[in-house]
C-alpha cells in the first residue's frame, strides 16, 4: 500500500492488468454476486431524483419491483441497489445477450447528468472507509466473472488504474490521478533497473 494524500492504494491498482471484455463476460457483474451495487448516502438519494427520467430504460418487472420496494436498499448500515430476485442488479437492461446499465443509458442519452453508481464505475477498485484513520484504502477486487478482463488488459498490458482514469478523476479528481499516476511511473522505474 502506498500513501497519497488521505487515500491508501493497493499496489494491485498498478500491477494488476484489467480492460473490461463485455463481448467475453455479458455484463457479469451486473448480475453475479449476493448484493446489489455499494451506493455512497447521496447516491442513494439522488435514485429517488433521477428515477421517473431512468424508469423508461428499464425492463417492466424491474420497474414494478421498484414501485413495490423502492430505489435502493439499506443492509448492515449500507445502502446499495436492489437485486432482482436475488439475481442481477434491478437496473440491469439486457440488450444482444449482455447485461448493461439503465442509469448509464439514460445519462448516454441526456436524460441525466449522474452516470452510474461510483461503485460501478470503479469496478474492480473497491473504496473502504478506514474512518479511525479518516482514509479510503483502494483494493483491486479479482473476482472470477472479470477473468476476461484480466485476460485482455495482460494482453493490452493495461494496468487496472489506467483502465479506470476516468472513474478515479471522477471520485478523486484530475490532481489525484496524476499524483497516483507519478508514484505508480516511478515505481516502475525503479522496478526495471
């Protein structure tokens, strides 16, 4: 783990490589697991904002299940999005066999200026709140359903961090990308000579 500002990043972040591989996976994670999508306490209220603009995305069971018990759900103190059925993610949409997200369609489409769930976006990071220390440590989450992923970023040599650029500017800024992106160059550096 290395210390940049008030977050702890796992060194997996830089050796790991990750491109995700929709063609090969189908969306896995949207539908694999035992629980929905983490959601941050804002997240889950802006669901109740943006959802009359996302419902139209969705498949008619995913709404109704949404009618009946809400946007989110709240397990062990944390929020996260709700299974269907214990299955995927009630934001699912499926289109040619893949599993996609309807929240990020609808932001594709203009419909709304919030893309997806952080969580989301960041996967296979996986942010954990030290609030003793009042740190986030970033851990790289292997998982099985993102073996292709793994399989096309050691292929395309693309480290999980530089794979996720966007998500983690979009989480922690530009600044902190940059800062991260110096260590982890640097630590390469030194690792070649």
């Amino acid at each position: 783990m290395i210390q940049i500002d008030d977050k702890l990043v796992s060194d997996d972040l830089r050796e790991a490589k990750f491109v995700c591989d929709l063609s090969a996976c189908k969306g896995a994670c949207c539908v694999a697991g035992d629980a929905g999508a983490p959601l941050e306490v804002d997240e889950a209220k802006l669901l109740d904002e943006i959802y009359p603009a996302v419902l139209p995305y969705l498949p008619e069971h995913a709404q109704r299940q949404l009618e009946r018990d809400g946007r989110w759900v709240r397990e062990d103190g944390d929020y996260e999005t709700p299974l269907v059925d214990g299955k995927e993610c009630v934001y699912t949409i499926f289109e040619g066999g893949v599993a996609l997200c309807g929240i990020e369609r609808a932001w594709k489409e203009g419909k709304i200026s919030f893309q997806k769930p952080i969580s989301c976006h960041l996967y296979p990071i996986r942010i954990n709140r030290l609030k003793a220390m009042q740190l986030d440590a970033l851990n790289y989450d292997k998982w099985s359903v993102c073996a292709p992923a793994c399989e096309l970023g050691s292929k395309l040599k693309v480290p999980v961090y530089k794979f996720l650029k966007s998500a983690i500017e979009r989480k922690y800024g530009e600044e902190f990308f940059l800062k991260l992106d110096e260590v982890f160059e640097a630590l390469n550096t030194s690792e070649r000579k």
